[in-house]
C-alpha cells in the first residue's frame, strides 16, 4: 500500500488507501483567494471552514488529473498527483439565513420560508421599461440551451438544458445581514420573479445568470401577503425567459424537477413528483423589521413536491416535464429546527407556489408596482365536528358589511366546507383558496347551516396585497 501526499487543505496526510480513482501523479496546491492569500481551514467546498462571499480559484500544479476533484464536499482525504491549471470554479459561503416557522402538529413539523435570508424593510426604487412586459407573450418558446450533446428525450436532464439559461441565484444584502436565493427570468430585458422574503429589507441586489455573468438589480415591486416579487437587472438584453405553464391541470403523481440555488450552490437541479395539490400552508415570520413591527404571514394554497428543495432554492422553478415552470418554490417542513436558529434542510416535503396565482400577481406588480388579492368579506376560524379534534370546516365569524360574502347570504356560524370543487377542512384552507382565486371574480362557497347544506355563488372582492 503506497504512502499519499499532498493532503486536501486543513486534511492531514493518510498512508491508508485514498479515495480519489484514478489517482494523478504529484500533489495538490492549495487554492488562494483573489488576492493569493491562501486559504485556510477545510475544503473550499467546507461551509464551516471559509468566510466571505463568492471567490474564485483554480486548480494548480503540473500534470493532469481525472476522477473526482479533492475538493468535492463529500470526499474528504489525501490525494497523490498534481493537477493542471484548470477550469476555475466557484467556491461560495453557505451562510446561516433567518428562517421562518411554523410548528404545525404534534411531531413538531416546522414549515420554513426565509431561504434568502428573510431580509425585512422598505421598498426599493423601481425601474421603468418601455419594452413589452406582458406575462402573456411569455414562455412562446422554449429556451434554447447553450449545451449542444443531444439529452433523451423526456429526460431531467433535457428538462435542466431547457431551463437553467431561464434561472438566475439573488444575492440580498444589507448593512447588518445577507443571504442567497433564486429566481426565474420573465423578459428578456432583465425582470425576474422571486420571492418577497429573498429580497425583502435588502439594500443591495445583485443577480448571477447561468453563463456566470452578473448584474446590479432593483425591486419593482412585491407583496409578503402572497411572497412573491418582481426585480429588474439593471443594464441586461438578451435574455432567454421562462417558460411559463398552468398550474390548473396539475396531477397527483406527475413528476416535476426544481431547479435553484440550495445552500448557495447555484444552477442546482433535482427531481421528484408532484406529492399534493391545494395544501393550505402558512409560514409565519419570526423576524423583526427595522421597526421592530413583525413580518406578514403567507398563506398559500400550495403545490406539495418531494423534490429537494432547500434553503437558497427560494423563489426558484419548479417544472414540469416539459420544461414549462407550474410553481415557485418557496417553503420547506423539517422535523425539527436547530437551536442555535440555522436552517433545516429538506426531507422531501417542499411546496410551491402556483404558477397561475404567482403569474398574476407578477403581471399586477409590472404593470402597477403593486399586487391585489381577492376577499370574501367574513372572518374565520376552524371548526370541529363534536368531540373531534380534526378540523372539518371553516366555521364563519363576523360578515363585513357590504361584502361579497353578505350579498350572497352567508352568516356569521356558517361552516364552509369547499371553494368550488376544493373541500375546505380549515380556516387556512379557506384563507388560501381565497387568496389563490381571482379578486372581483365569482365562486362558488358550499356551505352547511345547522343540519341543511347550501351552495351559493359568491362575488368575491379586491383589495391591495401588503
């Protein structure tokens, strides 16, 4: 068994067999910062060994290596050889962000937002446009991909060459924090949807594309009622758009793939399926703005995946096979959150918000600055059938004068129990179809009175989304 030299740096040397196949000749030269200072502490790749930002190194030495790299996070150890200038790569911290949460059940199930970094405070200058901006010329085609090896077809990977031209990483920073999230690209001049807690009290924007260039951006606008907002990169043409689909005709079951920035590792692709429809979730923040006044609940009638999705995956697509984006993702459930405040990760329950939902409210803030929401004009709270302890409607309490819920006859004891044809088993349940529907439209509210059971269409109304 032969002796190896030249240790991954901060990795003492090891006479026991490596773990790098097949090995090159000679040692491995510690990476520097821009400034060439070297790096110390673990791997790059290590987010408990390295500070800062985002810096940028290559391999160094003489000769040439293949297999795997040293400096690949799961495969710690010594590795013989010397590599050849190569490829430069990105090192990034992976940053301990504010998290929100919501302890949900017995089991302690938290459900997570904040995986920008939650930042909390006032409204950044918006930028006009004179090009088109209308959601409705979007998604015509599909993104071409710079990436010419033919991928199978109905494939995830030629799901990731289709989108990842359409999807950028948001670094957020302030004078006090910063953090990394995601977004999809919706013109090709620069506006791009995320979500409201990526940016949210940011001061500073900046966006990396896929092909690695950067550039500064500003919020046009956003609403933390539905956590969704639109930014523009500034000084940008020539960009290739999402393509944007229908989150209406969902199924149970279908696969879909995500794609973001997880824990700061951009372009990141995973895949998984479509684990439920309508899940009414709430993310509480448990952040404080500049003022000290508390952060806006969400309340989203979401779509479940088990695709991994992780802190920094905020504001990124989910997709279908097609390549078209049906949500945004936006939340997590952990089984626990850890007491020093970090984040958990996934374990396979993430949701989404709808495409449809998120697209309108896109639309409304380019056009406007600004987003609306409907509401049906009644305060609400969970209801319980006898001893049970499950939720079995939304029971309704005060009726606001005028509303589309008095027009249509609905009383203050009222149990509403679907939305249309989507059963309603909590007040959150009802809060979310609400939210999700399309403000000064029609629905239809069933509803039971005493022992009768009525359905009656109601005139639902708008108001502006905080």
């Amino acid at each position: 068994m032969d002796s190896d030299t030249g240790p991954v740096p901060g990795r003492p040397a090891q006479t026991d067999q490596d773990w790098w196949r097949p090995r090159p000749s000679g040692a491995w030269s510690a990476p520097t910062w821009g400034d060439n200072t070297p790096l110390s502490g673990g791997s790059p790749y290590d987010p408990n060994r390295q500070t800062g930002t985002t810096h940028t190194q290559a391999w160094s030495g003489g000769g040439s290596a293949s297999g795997y790299s040293p400096y690949q996070p799961q495969s710690y150890g010594p590795v013989t050889g010397s590599a050849t200038a190569g490829r430069n790569g990105s090192v990034t911290t992976v940053k301990t962000h504010r998290g929100t949460i919501l302890v949900a059940t017995a089991a302690t199930v938290a459900l997570l937002a904040g995986f920008g970094g939650g930042f909390l405070g006032g409204h950044l200058a918006s930028n006009s446009s004179s090009a088109d901006s209308s959601l409705t010329r979007i998604g015509t085609s599909a993104p071409v991909s710079d990436n010419h090896v033919a991928a199978p077809a109905g494939s995830v990977q030629e799901v990731a060459t289709k989108v990842l031209p359409s999807t950028v990483s948001v670094l957020a920073s302030s004078s006090s924090s910063g953090g990394e999230g995601s977004g999809i690209i919706l013109t090709d001049d620069g506006l791009i949807l995320t979500n409201n807690h990526v940016v949210e009290g940011a001061t500073d924007l900046q966006v990396q594309f896929n092909d690695g260039t950067a550039a500064a951006a500003e919020v046009v606008g956003k609403t933390a009622t539905d956590d969704l907002a639109v930014i523009k990169a500034q000084g940008v043409s020539g960009l290739t758009p999402a393509t944007l689909g229908t989150s209406g005709n969902l199924q149970v079951g279908q696969p879909v793939v995500a794609i973001g920035s997880p824990l700061g590792l951009s372009a990141t692709v995973t895949s998984g399926i479509v684990s439920a429809l309508n899940r009414p979730v709430r993310t509480s923040s448990s952040q404080q703005t500049q003022s000290g006044a508390s952060g806006q609940d969400t309340v989203m009638n979401a779509v479940q995946t088990d695709a991994a999705i992780n802190p920094g995956n905020s504001g990124g697509a989910l997709v279908d096979m097609s390549g078209a984006v049906i949500g945004i993702n936006s939340a997590i459930a952990s089984l626990s959150s850890s007491s020093d405040g970090s984040q958990a990760g996934s374990i396979g329950v993430g949701f989404a918000i709808p495409i449809d939902q998120a697209k309108r409210i896109a639309q409304e803030i380019i056009d406007t600055g600004k987003a609306t929401q409907a509401v049906l004009g009644a305060s609400v709270r969970d209801t319980s059938t006898g001893s049970s302890q499950i939720s079995s409607g939304a029971e309704l309490a005060n009726i606001t004068p005028g509303s589309g819920a008095e027009s249509a006859g609905l009383q203050s004891g009222d149990v509403v129990t679907k939305v249309g044809n989507q059963s309603v088993e909590s007040a959150d349940a009802l809060i979310a179809a609400i939210r999700s529907a399309q403000p000064g439209g029609n629905t239809e509210i069933t509803y039971t009175r005493g022992s009768d059971t009525e359905t009656v269409t109601v005139t639902l109304g708008s108001a502006t989304a905080n």
